[in-house]
C-alpha cells in the first residue's frame, strides 16, 4: 500500500507507472540512499530494485515500509514495468539514451518531475528538522574553524579544515564543493578554491554546507582577517549587503512571490546604488539537492508558501577587488521567514 505522499505523487503524475533512478530522488521515495538503483512505483505499490552492494541494507532499513525491497537491477525494474505504457520519468534528470531504450521498449514517455517538485517543495516536518540539524553542524563546525585560522594557510587548506570540522560533527558530507576566497578572489562568487595564501587583512568569504542525512545547509560568511586600515569601501558595502540579507529576513511571507522577495534586497542595494553589482539570484530551495524551489530571482514567479526552505544571500562583487556575499538558509513557518542559522553572527567580524 502506497504512503499518502506516494499516493497523490502518483495521481498528479498521470502515468500507468513511474520509473526513477536519481540517487536523490529515490532517496525522497523510499528514504534509503544508495549509488545505484531503480524505483517502480505503480497504483498499488512501490518498489526498491537493489543490486547485492546494497540490499541486506534496504532490505533492514525498510522493512515494515510501504516499500518493497528486490534484489535486481534495471532489467528487473523493466520487467515489472511491462504491465503498463505510460510511464512517468523526470524528465529534467532522466538523459537521452534512457529515454530512447524505454520507448524502444515500447512504453510512451511523460514527465513526472513536475508532480515529484510540487511535493519535494514543501518540507515535512521531519525533512525541516533535519535541514536545521544540517545548519547547526555547519554553524557548529564554522565556529570551531575560526580560531584555527592563521595567516600563510592557504584557501584549500581552510577548506579541508571546515570540512573536517563539519565531518566530525555528524555530518554525511558536503552539500557541495566549499568555497573559500581570500582578498579579491571573494569578487568570483563561485570562486575555485586553491593555494592562494592568507595574508594579514584579505577580506576573506567562506560559502560552505553539509548534508544530515542527506539533507543539505547552505551558509555563507564573509570577514576580515585582521584590519590594515584600508577596508573603508569593504566595510561600507557590507554593512549594506547586510542590511539586504536583514530585511529579507524581515519582510520575506508567505504569499509573496520568489520574484517579489528578490526585489527586496536588490531594490534596497539599488538604492545604493549597488544593484548592478548584485550579479546572481537572491536565493533557491534547498532540500535534498542543494538547489531546487523554490527560486527567489527576478524570474521567480513561484508564490511561497509554509514548509518552503531557501536561501536569503544577496551579494556584492567588484572585478578584481572585492566580493561580499552574506547567506542563511530559511523557512517559511507561519507565513514568516525564519532563519535556521542561530549561532553565528553576521555584524562584520575581524578575526
């Protein structure tokens, strides 16, 4: 017997069956996490199709489920398809040559990722909890970090640093790689960590996060390592990109569209006449991915709504100078934004 969430999955999808093999997404189907593997979910059941690295370990974590554990692999999966033409993939993850080989098959292809999104953007509960244990290993592991910080260490080093801290906190892993820039490379908001090494005074950004779970946080701090006197422009910009990432914060509720809440730190940075600086969105929903919905940027026609999780991280990048970004994963709880970062401070900080 299907879940509930299975259920209306299944009925928004308008397929016979649906056939998923995206780590994540089989992950959120079933609640096991496995490199490889295949779900079949049809009117009356849902199906785990894992090979022999991973099934002694489904087949315990799951048991008592609504899912079905089978040891097998694609053609398995494929042979429990048989019985239905319609089958629901997502399409956005699903690549061309797979495609090809099911309607080779010959099943009729549809889309089932728009009814998958419409589910995975609203959190349970249970999903927020571990979002905010996510953030507080990730706040945990930041503040640990900061005094270990020493003039001469480079970018990578620092990284691997965080990433340990992080690591030993509980945490499964990364939610992506970790960006860490000293001086001007802060102006590169995806900068590529590396071997530059940290002088007395770089400004210094740090964008990192880890998963609980598989559950993902997302933080961004950026500081002074140390005040040579010459950050007068770096200070005043911080002060208003904060005041961007706190408004947000402040005035961010339900209703409101991804594109409305965007034009609230990017209308207050063109008063400042900063807006042009901003160069990425303000934010994007975090989940199982480190990236989903809903998408808070100037084209973010979405309408929030309670149980969404984003991130609030407006930005200032000037070429070759200086780059400023300020980040927080939220909530929608009560129709009010409600950040999960608790214990670091965002006033600037000179370490």
């Amino acid at each position: 017997m299907l879940t509930e969430r299975l259920r209306k999955i299944y009925a928004a999808a308008g397929a016979d069956a649906l056939f998923l093999e995206q780590d994540f997404l089989r992950r959120y189907l079933t609640g096991f996490y496995s490199t490889d593997g295949f779900v079949v979910v049809t009117a009356e059941s849902c199906t785990l199709y894992a090979d022999p690295r991973y099934f002694e370990a489904a087949e315990r974590a799951l048991r008592g489920s609504a899912v079905c554990v089978k040891e097998g692999s694609y053609r398995e999966a494929l042979a429990e398809l048989k019985a239905n033409r319609k089958i629901g993939v997502p399409y956005p993850f699903t690549d061309f040559a797979r495609a090809e080989e099911l309607r080779q098959e010959g099943f009729e292809l549809c889309d089932c990722m728009p009814a998958l999104k419409e589910a995975m953007e609203i959190k349970s509960p249970e999903e927020i909890a571990l979002i905010g244990k996510a953030c507080e290993i990730a706040e945990d592991a930041f503040l640990a970090l900061l005094p270990q910080i020493k003039e001469g260490m480079t970018e990578s080093a620092v990284a691997a640093l965080l990433e340990y801290e992080m690591r030993r906190r509980g945490a499964s892993g990364t939610s992506f790689e970790t960006i860490v820039a000293f001086g001007a490379n802060g102006s590169v908001p995806h900068h590529e960590t590396g071997n530059t090494a940290l002088s007395f005074g770089d400004p210094v950004l740090i964008d990192f996060g880890c998963k609980a779970e598989g559950y993902c946080s997302d933080c961004t701090r950026t500081f002074l390592f140390g005040d040579d006197g010459r950050h007068e422009d770096f200070k005043r910009i911080y002060a208003d990109v904060l005041k961007a990432h706190e408004l947000v914060a402040e005035r961010a509720a339900a209703g409101m569209t991804g594109r409305d809440v965007d034009e609230i730190a990017r209308g207050f940075l063109r008063s400042r006449g900063l807006d042009g600086y901003f160069t990425h969105s303000l934010g994007h929903g975090i989940g199982l991915q480190i990236h989903e919905y809903p998408l808070l940027s100037p084209r973010g026609r979405e309408v929030l709504k309670d149980g969404m999780v984003f991130s609030d991280e407006p930005g200032v990048y000037l070429a070759g100078k200086l780059g400023i970004r300020i980040e927080d994963s939220m909530y929608l709880k009560d129709g009010k934004a409600r950040s999960f970062m608790k214990k670091t401070k965002k006033n600037l900080m000179i370490l």
